[in-house]
C-alpha cells in the first residue's frame, strides 16, 4: 500500500523574501542537513522581467536504512530531482522532488509549498505532502514503504528548526533581503462593487480563522466547513495547542482523514477535530478505507445520542445520506 504524509500548515513569523534567503543556504550542501551530501544545479530559467525562476537541482542524499536492505539495494547513496518556481510577484515557492534512483522500482514523491500567510502578510506559510511506493522489491514492499516513511517523519521536525536556524543567520549576518514585487503597471481605482467584494472576503477570511480557533470540546459533534478539501487543512500550532503532541504521522492521518471525509457523503456532519482524533486513536491511526466502515457505526451513534438526549440538536444529521430517512 502506498504511503502518503500530509503535513499541517507551519508558520514561519518572517516575511516571504527572508524565508527565500534562508532557503538556498541549504545548498549546495550544510552541515545542518547531513542527510544531503551533495547538490548541483542543472538547469536554471528566468522569466523576462526576472518575477518567475525556475531552478533544477540533482542532490544526492545518504540513505537512511538498515544494514541488510543497504547491502540488498547495493547502495548508501540516492539521488533526487528537485524543480523549485519562485515566483516574486504571487510570493510563492513550490518545490516537486522525485528520486532518480531506483526510479523503476521505488517511486518517492514530494510537493511543498511556501506562500504568504493567509491573514498576516508578514508571516510565511509551509505546506508538505510526500508519497512512497515500492514497486517489486525484492518482497519486501510493504515493509520498505512503511520504514521509509518512518525515516521521512523522523526528518519533519527537524526542518522547520533547520529553517529557523538559517533566518537567524540571515537577520544576524546582514544578508540583503529583497523589497516585495511591486507591480511597474499602474494601478487602476477600485470600483465600489470590488471594494464591497474585498471587504466580504477579509470578514469571510477572518470568520474562518476564528472558527479554527474554538476550542475542540466547545462543540462535540460540532460542524466543519468542508466545501472543498482545502478546509481539511490544520495549523500545525492549533493542533499542538488544542488536540496534544502528536507525531508527524498522526497529525498526517489525521489530515488525510478530515479530507477524505469532506469529499464523502458524511461531509455535511464531520464531528470536530477532538472526535476524530478519538476514531483514529480507537483505530490505531489506521486511514485504510476498510476502517472507515466504522465511521457509519459512529455517525449512527451520534443519531442515538440526538434522539436520547435533548441536548443534542437532531436537525445536525441527515438521516437520508445514511440511508435510514
């Protein structure tokens, strides 16, 4: 079975162009990230005005595994293909990895984003999605997805302390940080009907950061918006504040779960954060569709307590979805 991470949204206090400076202190190599032995770039491409580049590296990374599946592969080194876009108008970086080694029988994928934050422009957003799958090898698959990922967690905390680490060195060392993309084209005036527009979307956009905010026993089987699957998202400091330490993996399934049920038919009634962390620790984090089949036994006994007790609002569940109207 594949293997997939889904990470929360991390924020760095620090504009967009310093995390960028940070950023390519990493390269071509640093002692601070010694799984990365080595890295060149291959191709680089800018944009006429300079506002998008396009950047190709190959970086060669130590393999992290036992003994006996390194002499089994024949290797302790790997190499992954990295094509970063930066884009200083949209203040954007996505970055997409693939590994070039064994690329026949293990395939590795991984997207991150950076972007502006959301409400503080001053802040920077960090989002992390990654997938293993071994494809014949040696029949050891399902053992060597799950180690990889293992090992790929294992790395998660360590990056946005690596990160923090080389914005100080920037702050402290003086780097020139570049002014954020001003547009040469003139600007025309707003009309009224846009102003209206911009003024719903902040109250809209602040609404939903304070419906992030509540506190997770505020409301039981409370209701989550889930119009699209970018509201499965969680902040990284919302979860260790409200729901606890959790590992890189479980706030991952955690993650993976809301979104998978915000594209079912139980979208309209996703009970709050803290009882989906209770179904996936009942389940031992285990996401596997075959587990959701319990899902249907705990929406059914959120009817039961509606119908038992006052208390509960009855008109929060769709008996027609489960098929019971």
């Amino acid at each position: 079975m594949v293997q997939h991470y889904v990470s929360p949204v991390y924020v760095y206090k620090y504009p967009f162009e310093t995390i960028m400076v940070a950023y390519v202190k990493r390269f071509p190599r640093t002692d601070r990230i010694p799984v990365m032995a080595d890295s060149e770039v291959v191709e680089e491409e800018k944009s006429e005005d300079g506002v998008i580049v396009r950047t190709k590296r190959r970086c060669k990374m130590v393999v992290e595994a036992p003994y006996i599946l390194k002499r089994v592969a024949g290797v302790d080194f790997c190499y992954f293909l990295q094509e970063n876009i930066l884009n200083w108008k949209e203040r954007t970086l996505t970055i997409t990895a693939t590994n070039d080694t064994f690329s026949s029988r293990v395939i590795v994928t991984e997207k991150c984003l950076y972007r502006v934050h959301d409400v503080n422009p001053q802040w920077t957003a960090y989002e992390q999605e990654a997938s293993i799958e071994f494809v014949n090898f040696f029949g050891f698959e399902a053992q060597c997805e799950r180690l990889g990922m293992e090992r790929y967690t294992q790395q998660i905390r360590k990056g946005k302390d690596i990160m923090d680490a080389f914005v100080r060195d920037v702050l402290d060392g003086g780097d020139p940080i570049p002014a954020p993309y001003v547009d040469p084209s003139p600007v025309e005036p707003a009309s009224t009907h846009s102003v209206g527009h911009a003024t719903d979307k902040i109250e809209s956009d602040l609404a939903d950061l304070a419906f992030s905010a509540d506190l997770p026993h505020s409301r039981l089987l409370g209701h989550r918006k889930t119009n699209s699957i970018d509201t499965a998202k969680l902040n990284a400091d919302y979860i260790e504040r409200f729901l606890g330490a959790l590992t890189p993996i479980q706030e991952s399934n955690l993650i993976q779960l809301r979104a998978i049920l915000a594209t079912s038919k139980f979208a309209g009634q996703i009970p709050n954060d803290a009882v989906l962390l209770r179904f996936l620790k009942a389940r031992e984090f285990n996401i596997e569709k075959r587990c959701l089949s319990h899902w249907c036994m705990l929406s059914l006994a959120s009817i039961s307590l509606a119908i038992l007790h006052p208390s509960f609002k009855r008109t929060r569940y769709d008996l027609s979805s489960l098929g019971l109207a």
